[in-house]
C-alpha cells in the first residue's frame, strides 16, 4: 500500500494530541479521520474503513479496549498501534 490515500484513524481524548497527529500525519498525504472516545471510533471504522488504527490505551471509559480493536476486525488487512502515555509520580 502506498501512503497516497492511506486511511488512519487515530482515537484519543486529548484535543492537542489529535490536532497534533492530524496536522502531521495530513502534511504526509494521509486520510486522516479522529474519535475521542471507543464508541466515536466504533463508527469511524464502520464509516471510513482505515487501514491504521492509532488508539490510545489509556483512554476514559474504554474499559476494554480490545473492543474497538474487534470492531476493526472487519477491515481487510488492519494494523493497529497502541498508543499510551506513561506518568511518573511527583
């Protein structure tokens, strides 16, 4: 798959992060589609059928993140990449 076209959804509930991953990911030629929660990214991939799933670990209600990755299951050829952000106690 070349990246012309290639379709990236990437899920997490921090606005910068999205905008960030967006912007970046947009200036490199890529589809770019977001959702703040587990259930948004649900009906992105039913919606938008991505070829990369970017998803945040650690998200806010997501108690079962496997899922939002079973719910991609249905993409053909879906990769997935876990996202988490580590934090150290003060």
């Amino acid at each position: 798959m070349t990246k012309a076209g290639a379709r990236i959804l990437v899920v997490d509930d921090e606005k910068e992060i999205l905008r960030a991953l967006q912007r970046n990911l947009s200036a490199h030629g890529y589809e770019i589609f977001t959702a703040k929660s587990g259930e948004e990214a649900l009906e992105e991939i039913a919606n938008h059928r991505p070829d990369l799933m970017l998803l945040d670990l650690g998200l806010p209600g997501l108690s079962r993140p496997r899922r939002v990755q079973e719910g991609a299951g249905g993409v053909q050829s879906a990769h997935h990449c876990a996202l988490s952000q580590g934090y150290r106690a003060r």
